[in-house]
C-alpha cells in the first residue's frame, strides 16, 4: 500500500483511540492476509560484544566498560544445535562491529553451520565490505540485518560521531547486500532524542523504497554510561515534535510497516519486551509483526551483549521462557512456523536477483 508522508505522519501523531484501534485491525487483517498466522522463531545468538564503533546510544561503545568476549566457533556451532534441536528454522548471528570476526572465520562457520544444520542463516555483522558480504553469501548465508536507524541524516551524525559520511555509508552497504543477493533487513529505533514525527515518517517510507524483506523496529532504551545519556536535552526536539520511546509508537511504526510493506517479515523485538515484559510480545503480534528471535546465546555471556538494561532478563529458557512463549502464541491463536520462514516479499521480487540477472539466467 502507498501512504503520502502526511497521512502516515497523522497516524503516528492521532491520539483518537478510535483511529488506532483502526490502525492495530488493518495492521492485523493484513499480516494475516499476506504472511497468514504462522509465527517464525529465529534463534538469536549474540557471538561477540567486541566492537569498533562508538555509537551514542549503544551499550556495546567500544569506550564503554565491559567484559568483553568472542564465542569460539565450537560455541557458536553449538548453539546453531540447540537452536536446530528447538525445532527454529534459522539462527541469527548477531555480534558488535567486532574486525575479531574476520571474513574467513564467519565464513567458515557459516559452512559448517549450514552443512550440518541445514538451518537459514541471519547475519548481523555491521558494516563490511562487498568482498566480505559475497564471500558470507557464498559461503551460505540467507539474509542480512543493518538498521539505517534513523531517516534524519543530521540527526544519524550526533550519534555517530567522526563519521561524517557516515549515513551515506549505511545506506551503501545496504545496497551492496542486496546487489550480493541476500534478504536485506533493516530499520530504527523509535524515540532517539532528536527525531521527529516527520522523520520517522521519513523512515516509514524508506522501508517501502528500499522494499526490505525484512524490518526490525525497537523504541530507543536509554542506556546508562553511553555518550546518549548526557545528551537528552540538547539534541531533543521540541515536545510537540519529538518522537516518544515507548511500545505503544514503536508499534504504531510497526503497524505502519505492515501497511507499507505487506508481504515483508516483522519481528517483535526485545526491546519491546523489555519495556513490557508481559505484554510486549503479544501486543506487537497483534499489531502486524510475525517473528520471534529467542535468545539462545550461552546463558554466561547473555548480560554482556550489554546493548541496553534489562535484555538479559526477557524471557530465560530456565524461567520457562520457552513454554511461556508457546502458551502465548496458543492464546493469540497464532501456530508456530515450520521451515525456514524466507521472506514473502523476497521469494516473490526473484530473490536477490538484480533485473538482468533474471532476464539473463532464468529460463
Ligand atoms: N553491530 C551490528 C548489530 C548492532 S546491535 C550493527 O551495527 O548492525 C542491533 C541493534 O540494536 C542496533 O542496530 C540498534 O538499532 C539497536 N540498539 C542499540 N542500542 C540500543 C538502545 N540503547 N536501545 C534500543 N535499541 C538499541
């Protein structure tokens, strides 16, 4: 569906109850039409906290102090075992900005993981160059996630500073996975001190431009000891124009998502949950997204991928976690997705193919 700035810009802002009520039904009836009620788990593991970036609003800053680690390739091959052993159709491998990883050894480890699981393989490395992002396809790899994290390019430089091309750089890569033939994923956080309604309009219609497969969305959750923290009330817009952090417009933005790219896979996102731990997930199930990615990182480093407080703690496998999840999806009506759950939207435009690929090579 094509919705202009202004009306998708209306929604975020409407604070009639009845309207929303409208956006949270068509976010629904469409998720249940183009991608039906089959919810996909993705095990998430989170394979290093090393990183080289200094990102405002991230727990990983490589300034910040942590203890930082790296899995061995045995963990990782381990955990891409419980993760086949859980039933879940794909891992995703999630780490900082961490050069530790070289091209060679995810390489390798995609391999591996691919040959003896069978499992779709997420990576969510950062940014590389087109030799690295080939050679993890080459080696296997299904699909790519690198947040643009916000449609404000000045905005995108406060946060990342000393990179002033830093946003034009982003966008780049994401053109570059999806030359190299992966499902691209992408998206922001909602509630940056900074952004506006109009941005995240702006955001809104980037994922319907860029035609992810793809969009993970999370509000922004304010973490203690990164350069963000200081910043609050500088970089703030005014109140009537800045973007509120919490589940209730991350998932408008979701519910927009689902509109503007119908047939593209939505994830409620820890960060979601996190802010409610009880109701998170569900909500944002209901208002048009249809992934899960459980955390299966061995339990020993869980705290460490520090990216924001409290994400250790949503939902443990030891406190139930696993079971609580199935009784939930039950409750909603929802049934858990076999395969490797590509996306729709991807399947459909080809694969990565670019246009005179498909011109030239498919019979
Ligand atoms: N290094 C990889 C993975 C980053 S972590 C990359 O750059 O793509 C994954 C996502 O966590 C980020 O893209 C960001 O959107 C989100 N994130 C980081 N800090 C956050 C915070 N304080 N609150 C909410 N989300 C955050």
């Amino acid at each position: 569906m094509r919705l202009d700035a202004r009306t998708i810009e209306d929604w975020l802002r409407t604070t009639d109850p009845a309207a929303l009520a409208e956006l949270w039904g068509r976010a629904d009836a469409v998720r249940h039409e183009q991608v039906g009620d089959a919810v996909h788990l993705r095990g998430l593991v989170e394979m290093a906290n090393h990183c080289q970036r200094r990102c405002a609003y991230c727990g990983l800053h490589r300034d910040r102090p942590l203890a930082r680690y790296r899995l061995t390739p045995r963990e990782v091959l381990n955990a891409a075992r419980r993760v086949r052993t859980a039933g879940y159709g794909t891992l995703v491998l999630q780490a900082g900005e961490d050069p530790g990883l070289t091209c060679g050894l995810v390489a390798e480890l995609v391999r591996k993981i691919k040959a003896e699981t069978g499992l779709a393989v997420t990576l969510s490395l950062g940014e590389r160059d087109d030799a690295t992002y080939a050679a993890w396809r080459e080696a296997g790899a299904d699909r790519y996630l690198l947040r643009f994290e916000t449609a404000d390019r000045r905005l995108y430089a406060e946060l990342h500073p000393g990179e002033p091309d830093g946003y034009r750089r982003r966008l780049g890569r994401l053109l570059a996975l999806r030359q190299a033939g992966y499902e691209v994923g992408s998206g922001v956080m909602v509630g940056l001190p900074g952004q506006t309604w109009t941005s995240l309009a702006a955001a809104l219609q980037m994922f319907a431009d860029l035609d992810l497969d793809m969009i993970g969305l999370g509000p922004w959750i304010p973490t203690p000891e990164t350069p963000l923290i200081g910043r609050v009330a500088e970089l703030g817009a005014p109140d009537d124009e800045q973007v509120t952090a919490d589940v209730e417009t991350a998932t408008r933005v979701l519910a927009l998502a689902r509109l503007l790219c119908p047939r593209t896979n939505i994830p409620a996102t820890t960060a979601l949950a996190v802010l409610d731990p009880e109701r998170g997930y569900a909500t944002a199930l209901t208002r048009g997204a249809n992934v899960i990615m459980p955390n299966l990182t061995p339990a020993r480093y869980r705290d460490d991928y520090a990216l924001y407080p409290g994400k250790g703690e949503t939902w443990r496998e030891n406190s139930g976690g696993e079971e609580r999840l199935y009784a939930m999806l039950g409750d909603l009506g929802r049934v858990v997705a076999t395969g490797p759950g590509h996306s729709p939207r991807y399947l459909e435009r080809g694969g990565g193919l670019t246009q005179e690929e498909k011109t030239c090579c498919r019979p």
